[in-house]
C-alpha cells in the first residue's frame, strides 16, 4: 500500500474515534508521538520486542494521522513502507547516523525524540522523523509495515479517542 493511501486509512480512522473533534497543536500531537516512543522504550526495558515493536508502529501511526490531519504533504506518499526502509538501508536516504555508528535500542528511542524536537522547534516537515524511524526499524530488522497493518487493525477494534481523554 503506498504511504498517501495508508495516511488516509490511519486518518480516517481516528478521525472515526474522535481524535480530530476538537482543534490539535503541533505541540500537543508531537507529545503524543513522544509518548509512543517512550512506551517502546518501556516494553524494551520489560523485555517485551514484540510490544516495543508494535509502540514505534504507533508512533508512525500518529505521525501519519498528524501530518494528513494537518495536510501536510510527504515526500514519500508514491512510496511504500518497504521501499521507504529499503531506500534507507540503501544509503540512497541515510540521513541519520554514520555507518559506524551503532546505537542500543534505548539509544535509537533518545535519537528519535530529538529527532522529533527538531522537527516542532525548527518546523521541520515530519518525513525527517520518518526517515529515522525506518533507520531505527533496518537496525532492528522490524518489519514496520506488518507492524503498522497489526496495530491498525487492533486501533479499529478500540472504544472512541482509545478510552482516554485525548
């Protein structure tokens, strides 16, 4: 499924749930992607791979429910996850890390929450936070695609704005 079809399913869906009933900021739905970050730094530190697998799909689900909300275009949107992760390991779009560089997966997490303060401080479009993750996701051989589909279909299933208040 190419990248713009997938942000207009994932947005339709919390658009469904109640997600965009009320105005969002920039700050607010960054703090959310933060927060998916940190509960897959927390499933790793339990030792749960397959939940900290399934926290950065949902991170990449709110940054794909964010950026359509907020009709902000990708440069990616005529690709597909897999052509996106395989141009990054290609070095084709390496943009994050030397190649001797080999960072922990709690180090991976830290990367990617400066990567999105980057983003909100020097109003950056979100494709560079995109593009760490599939960096981080080729260095720990995750199938994000997969992982976006499962999470996806479980979102489906979840009561409105997910039980919470926001």
């Amino acid at each position: 499924m190419k990248i713009k079809d997938l942000r207009k399913a994932i947005h339709k869906n919390a658009v469904q749930k109640g997600f965009w009933d009320e105005e969002r900021s920039d700050g607010g739905a960054l703090a959310l992607i933060h927060s998916e970050l940190s509960e897959a730094l927390e499933a790793d530190r339990e030792g749960d791979a397959g939940k900290a697998c399934e926290e950065i799909a949902d991170a990449i689900i709110r940054t794909f429910d964010y950026q359509t909300g907020m009709e902000e275009e990708s440069i990616f949107d005529d690709k597909t996850i897999p052509e996106l992760q395989n141009m990054v390991a290609s070095d084709e779009m390496h943009v994050m890390l030397p190649e001797d560089v080999h960072p922990t997966f709690p180090e991976w997490i830290h990367i990617m929450h400066l990567n999105l303060a980057e983003v909100f401080l020097n109003n950056e479009p979100l494709d560079i936070f995109l593009l760490g993750v599939c960096d981080m996701c080729n260095a720990i051989e995750m199938d994000l695609e997969r992982e976006i589909f499962q999470k996806m279909a479980i979102n489906a299933e979840r009561a409105r704005l997910h039980g919470k208040r926001y």
